[in-house]
C-alpha cells in the first residue's frame, strides 16, 4: 500500500506566518487533517507528522517519512510576504519523477484556486530542508497570503478550506495513482464482462427490437481499454433509451453516452458508429486509469480534457462511481447497474 506523509508546517511555539488574525500553524494542521480525513476511502496509508499543536524540527519532520519508508511526502503552509495565490515547490535538484508527481497535484490545487480567482504563481524549485532530506519525492504547498486580506477571507471559510482539502487529495489520488478501497457491493469497471453477447442481445431487442446491434464493437473496444463493455453498453442503453433516442442527441451524431450533451448542448458527433463507442470508452478510461490512452488509439473524446483538468482522472474504480462525475445525479452509476447491467445479467 501507498505510504504518504502529509506535513502541516510549523507548530507549537512555530506560528509560521501570522496576519489578519490568523496563524499559520492552526491553518496547516486544519487543511492537513482535512486531507487524511479525503483519503479515508483509499487505499493508502496517510498520515500526519503531527496531529496536535506541538513543536517539531524540521530534521524530526524528514525522519518520521524516511523511518516509515514513505512513498510521498507533502508539506502544507500558508504564504505571507506581500502577494496573492497558489504556489508548489520541490527541491532544487529535484528527480524527474518528482516533478511528474508535483505537476499533476500543481495542477488539480491550482485549478482549484483559479476557480476561486486567485493567481497560480507558478511550479517553483527551492532548497528547502524536507524538500532536500526526505528520501522520497516531496512537495511543499503554499496556500495563499496569511498577510492578503482578500487571500486571509478565504482561509477563514470553512467550506473553502475543505474544498481545498479534497483538491489536494484529488491531486494526491491522481499523481500517485491510489486506487479506492473495494466495496463488494460495488460494481468493478477493470474486470471482465459478466454479459454474454446472448444476454445483451436479447435485453436490448426485449427493450427495442429496431435497435441496431453493435455489441461486437462494444466487445471489441472493452478488450482494448481493459473495461468491461456490459457497462459501457448499459449505459449507453439508458443514454439512448435503447437507440430510441429522443433526448438532446440525434441518432445520426453516433453519440450513445450523451458526450457533450450538458447544458442543453446538443453534444458531439462522431462520424461512424465505431468512432462514437471509442469516444465513449475513452471517457471510462480517463476516469478509471488517468492520462495515459491505449498506445497508437486516436484521441475522439471531447471531454477528456475537461476531466483531466477536473482532478478526477484515474480516480474511478466502480460504475456507481460515475454518479456525481459524468452526470451530476449521485445515482446516475447506480442507476446504470440497477436499471440495466443487472436486468441484462438475469
Ligand atoms: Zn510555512
């Protein structure tokens, strides 16, 4: 299991930064203790080099990650000095690995702040003790200006603190690939298929019998992008109404997963049917493995982008997952395990 080490600066008679009635020390462990809290449903083994408001040397602080072996090591602290936003360092002579860790987390937070409307001031290098003497790839985020009054309203909202938390948590997820911790009464996405081509057959023409057939192609796909397509096909029987249609999407866009189709857009359109499947299973796959296609597949997915720079790419591991990332509805994966794979599996 993945070792990470969350860090919150300072501590004890250490304020760190203080400014506008706050002090460093007391946002750290806060946002620290937030993060661990977002991680909870992971598998990973999180902890804090302090839970309390105590004193600790640095040197204390970079022993607790190399005595644990710990894969990561990321250190919370807040800004001061005069400016405003969101900046990360790693060390001066930091690894290539640790700059690929560091961006993808750079970027989920900085996202986050950016949506807020605070400046991203950049991926910064620094030699910094436990960025220099932690035998792990480290990080250090510095969350805003104690010292901005504009920056010090934010770090006084709870419900940004917490959104921040689950930012760095998403970004942490992401970089380091932590899978969730199986449920079994969740339905797994990188398994194979359950469905025979007889069961799905026979479900979609008992719903439709003018649908036309292209469970091979679904078939074909799920064996490329490691899903399983009784899944990716069920949900594109309740996104068509069993190629019924009738929704914002046309039958001739060959959009069966309703990509783009948010807002009252009429979504995106593929050129055969084949590209439009292969759009769809991107889109699983982005949410399930993270950044990386298949090798030589072309990119069709419109959206993918839109969920790499979400934070949630690789995060996904179960269909109900979907809820609340495809579609906004907290039961739209439910929804396509209940109302559709399992009717198909009887
Ligand atoms: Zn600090």
């Amino acid at each position: 299991m993945i070792k990470l080490i969350i860090d919150p600066g300072h501590g004890g008679k250490d304020s760190g930064a203080v400014g506008n009635g706050l002090k460093e020390k007391n946002l750290n462990l806060d946002i620290s203790k937030k993060v661990v809290d977002n991680l909870s449903a992971y598998e990973v083994n999180a902890s804090l080099t302090r839970s309390s408001d105590i004193y600790l040397l640095l040197k204390e602080r970079c022993d607790i990650a190399n005595k644990l072996q710990a894969d990561y090591f990321c250190s919370i602290h807040i800004n001061a000095g005069g400016g405003t936003g969101f900046e990360s360092y790693v060390y001066t002579k930091a690894s290539q690995q640790t700059e690929k860790l560091r961006q993808v987390i750079h970027n989920t937070v900085a996202g986050y702040y950016k949506k807020a409307g605070f400046p991203d001031r950049g991926e910064k290098r620094a030699n910094f003790a436990v960025l220099r003497d932690t035998k792990m790839p480290a990080i250090i985020l510095e969350n805003l200006f104690i010292d901005s009054p504009n920056d010090s309203i934010k770090l006084k909202d709870a419900g940004f603190i917490d959104g921040l938390a689950k930012s760095i948590a998403n970004g942490l997820v992401s970089a380091l690939g932590i899978p969730l911790k199986p449920l079994l009464n969740k339905t797994p996405v990188k398994v194979k298929a359950k469905a025979t081509v007889d069961q799905a057959r026979s479900f979609l023409h008992s719903k439709n019998v003018h649908a036309p057939d292209y469970i091979d192609i679904y078939i074909n796909t799920g064996e490329r992008y490691g899903l399983r397509w009784d899944a990716v096909f069920a949900q594109s029987c309740k996104e068509t109404a069993f190629w019924r249609f009738g929704g914002d999407v046309s039958p001739n866009q060959n959009n069966f997963c309703g990509l783009g189709t948010f807002d009252g857009k009429p979504g995106a359109s593929f050129s055969s049917p084949c590209d439009g499947i292969e759009a769809q299973f991107q889109h699983w796959h982005v949410y399930y493995y993270g950044g990386d296609l298949p090798a030589g597949v072309k990119e069709l997915d419109p959206r993918r982008n839109a969920v790499l720079s979400s934070g949630n790419a690789g995060t996904l591991q179960y269909v109900e997952d979907l809820g609340g990332h495809w579609a906004p509805s907290k039961d739209y994966g439910a929804s396509i395990v209940n109302d559709y794979l399992a009717p198909m599996l009887k």
